[in-house]
C-alpha cells in the first residue's frame, strides 16, 4: 500500500461557498486516498497506526496544491482543429471542419495517435475529470477509455450518436447506434475501474431520430448512466430543431419527450433556453455546460 504525507501550501474548497487556502500544511494520502489535511504543526498529533510508513515528501516555496480541474464538455477528437473555423456558425463549422475530421477516427491507430494527447495534455492542465465526447466510433471510443485508464484520468467516455442529418460518411443506423452504445458500455463495465464511466452521448437532437433518442433513454436508465449532450448554441439550430420535432413547445421538451433531461444529465452551451426550459432543468435536475 502506497502511503505519503506532503508537506507544503495548498488550497481547497470545503463547500460550493467556502474555500480555504493552508500555508505550510500537510496532506497524508493512503492507497490514492486523502486521508488527512492541515496545518503542518498539526501533523504532531495526528493519530494514524502506521504513521512511521508515510513516506514524507517536502514541497518547495514555489509548489503548491489544488484541487483537480473537471471538464463538464470536451470534445477528444477535435483536439487536432482548435482554433479552426471560428468564423463559420455552428452548422457550417460541423459541416466542414468538424464531421471531415471526427470521420477518421475510424481508423483506431489515428485515434490513438490523437487520445493519447488528449488525455496526456489535459492531465498535464490539471484536469483530473473530463467528461469526452468521442465520435459514432465504437473502437475508438474503446481507445480513449484506454488511454484514460492507463494515465489514470477520472474519465466519462461518451459514444457520439447520430442516425440522421449527418455525412454519408459519418452516420450509423439506428441499429447500428444501439449495438455499438452497448458493446462499448460493456467494454468499459469489463474494465472494472472506478475511474471510468460510460456516457450516453446524443450528439444533439438534430443528427437523432426520436426513435434513437427514446432508446438511448432507455439505456441509460438500464444501466443508470449519466448522459451528456447540446441544446441551444445557435439560433439556426433551435429553428432547424422545432421544424425537425414538431409538435413540442421548445428545445428542451424534445430531450424531455425522449426521457434524456435526468439529474445525471449535463446539457452543452444553453445560450438561448426560454424561462420555461430554465424552468423545466430545474424540475429534472438537469445540469448546464454553459
Ligand atoms: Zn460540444
């Protein structure tokens, strides 16, 4: 069992309110575990039965701790064109720089070229959770769930799904989504880590048959996963979206309709929800990436 007390600055959040900064404090860890935090001349009196095996580690003046940064939104696969297209409107910008791209991942060496990066790069900000879209690619998503594990990033590993009003090249079948949703669901089940989850990823109601949507509701309830997708970045999107699902009062009620808007469920952008999809987040618990 690994066991190590560092010695040094940090600061902390005891609740959504209240942070705390130490100066000259300790922080014990056993087995990848915090088990104590506080004031260096605390550490005299802290009571643990194998205290003699902690390996004392002193940080320098310059070093010092925080919390890991989660990302709630990040898309693995775009990695490679950021700051690309930022002049194109959402629907143009998927169009020509976004589905070309995320279209060749399904060559699993290119995506592990590419998530080994990702993965390496965020842990290297700090970010010890993400939260990833992946693209419909069944084994590239295996890839980054791999590559997750082995550098040990909190990660939740979303299968993009998208049946409709996507490229000839990079669309599935309804059936094709399902299969694909549950072999990767169980390949990360078969994993067994505690770091890794599975993330039902609709990539928004626009590439998704209400039939998909409804099912990958039921999926995540089966399995009770959390569920991560878009709503309201663009004006021409939500308009695109009421003509696509008529017959509901906004956005929001056509995720709701499908059983997607769960208190496990984080919902990208949000730029223009009315006050009743404000409200109606509320209601379920839905969380907001904004
Ligand atoms: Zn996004």
């Amino acid at each position: 069992m690994e066991r190590r007390v560092f010695f040094g600055n940090f600061f902390h959040s005891l609740s959504f309110q209240r942070s705390e900064s130490v100066l000259n404090g300790f922080i014990a860890i056993e087995d990848g575990k915090i088990v104590a935090v506080g004031e260096k001349s605390s550490y005299e009196t802290w009571n643990h039965p194998n205290k003699k095996d902690f390996e004392e580690v002193q940080l320098t003046e310059t070093q010092f701790f925080l919390p890991g940064f989660v990302d709630t939104h990040i898309h693995a696969p775009q990695v490679p064109n950021i700051g690309l297209g930022l002049d194109k409107p959402l629907m143009e910008w998927l169009n020509e720089y976004t589905f070309p791209l995320e279209s060749q991942y399904k060559d699993k060496n290119f995506a592990k070229h590419v998530f080994n990066k990702v993965v390496r790069r965020t842990l290297n900000s700090g970010t010890t959770t993400a939260s990833y879209f992946g693209t419909i690619h069944k084994d590239a998503c295996k890839v980054l769930a791999d590559e997750a594990l082995a550098m040990g990033q909190r990660a939740f590993i979303g299968k993009v799904s998208m049946n409709q009003y996507s490229p000839e090249t990079y669309v599935e079948t309804f059936e094709e989504s399902i299969k694909d949703n549950i072999e990767v669901i169980e390949y990360i089940l078969s994993l067994k880590s505690d770091l890794l989850s599975f993330i039902i990823t609709p990539r928004f109601a626009i590439t998704c048959s209400m039939d998909l949507l409804k099912q990958l509701a039921v999926i995540a309830d089966k399995y009770k996963l959390p569920i991560q997708s878009h709503i309201s970045e663009n004006l021409d999107e939500i308009k695109f979206t009421m003509e696509l699902f008529p017959g509901h009062d906004n956005y929001a009620q056509v995720y709701d309709v499908a059983g997607l808007l769960t208190n496990k469920c984080i919902m990208a952008h949000a730029v223009h929800l009315t006050d009743d999809e404000v409200k109606l987040f509320a209601e379920r618990g839905t969380s907001v990436a904004h």
